[in-house]
C-alpha cells in the first residue's frame, strides 16, 4: 500500500483527529510539518487553495477537510467498520457530531484555546459562550453513553475529542463535567491512541 502522506502541525486538533484515525486503524503515514510559511507556498495552495490544515494525499487523491478525510479513511481502509456504521440512523448520528465539532466544537473550546495560546483574532468571549452552552448539552448526553453516537466509538468521537480535551487550554475547566471527562479517558484508552502535545493553562504560565 502506498504511504499516506498527512500535512500539518501537532498542535492543531483538526489534524490530531487524523492522526488518531490513521493510528487506530494501523495505516502507515508519513506526517509532513506544515507551519505558517508553508501553508503560504506555491505548491502547499495547490494542494489546497484555502492553505488550512489537515490535508491528506493518498496517490492521487487529496482532501482538505479534517473531517471529510476521517470519512475517507473509514470508506477506504475499514468499510463496513464502528468507525462509520452503515445503519441510516447511526451514520445520521455519526453526522450529527461531526456537524457540531465543526460548529459548537470549533467555536467553543477550539476558539478559546486558539485565542489563549496562540493570540488568533476571534472573540474570546463568544467562544466562552459558546462552551457555556455546549459543554452542559454534551455532559448531559454522555451521562448515560459511553461514547457519542453508537455504543462503539466512531469517527465523531474522535472529530469532537481533541480540541474538548485540551479545552483548559482555553481556560475552560473540565471540572464540572464528570461524564465528559470519563469519555475523555474512555478515548485516550482505545489502542493506538496518542495526546497532543500539552500547553500550559492560561494563567500557569
């Protein structure tokens, strides 16, 4: 099988979640440091003209989108796996969580972070909102579900896990949600995981 190559930066959790897919399914890939000035080349904007990150080639096929390329990896090297069950109504929930690590994920606890570590020009206080919001909603599905969608752990897990893990990266605390903390430790357990590098909390410096 011809090498994955996978484009990025350990500290993004749009390519951890990736990474983590690549992993537990056992895939072999090459991981290709693309920083600020690479992503501003010639030849990384044609792999993707936006010049975000992840991207992923595989021969000839190239994706730019964490979460599209989680539903390629499952469709092309685990099909008919938990990853992405085929039930119309499971997919749908496997759909539904994908859609919020995109949406409430990203600008919640991903935009805090983004904000605290790395001084992105967003609102720190809308995405604190936004966790406000969120965070209670997930804690209260997770109270009685081991894992988001299915009984099984699926792509949407790992799509939504990274940037809600480090969320005290962000300044916002875990503390008051026991369930998401469990799952958290029920995702770092799947074989083949492995932690993005840690930051230090604002404030502990």
């Amino acid at each position: 099988m011809q090498k994955l190559k996978l484009y990025g930066t350990p500290l993004s959790g749009h390519v951890h979640r990736v990474a983590l897919l690549l992993r537990m399914l056992d895939l072999p890939y090459e991981f290709i440091e693309a920083g600020a000035e690479v992503r501003q080349s010639e030849q990384f904007r044609r792999l993707n003209p936006f010049g975000q990150i992840p991207v992923l080639e595989d021969g000839a096929q190239v994706l730019a989108d964490s979460n599209a390329i989680l539903v390629y990896l499952v469709k092309c090297y685990a099909p008919d796996s938990h990853w992405l069950p085929e039930s119309p109504f499971a997919a749908a929930q496997v759909q539904e969580w994908l859609s919020k690590a995109a949406g409430e994920v990203r600008y919640g606890p991903a935009s805090s972070r983004l904000i605290a570590q790395f001084s992105a020009p967003e609102d720190y206080q809308s995405a604190l909102a936004v966790a406000a919001r969120f965070l209670p909603q997930m804690e209260q599905h997770l109270t009685d579900r081991e894992f988001l969608a299915t009984d099984n752990a699926t792509i949407a897990d790992l799509a939504c896990y990274s940037y809600v893990a480090v969320a005290p990266e962000g300044g916002i605390a875990l503390t008051p949600y026991p369930a998401i903390q469990r799952w958290v430790a029920r995702i770092a357990a799947l074989p083949g995981f492995f932690a993005m590098p840690t930051l230090p909390e604002p404030g502990k410096r």
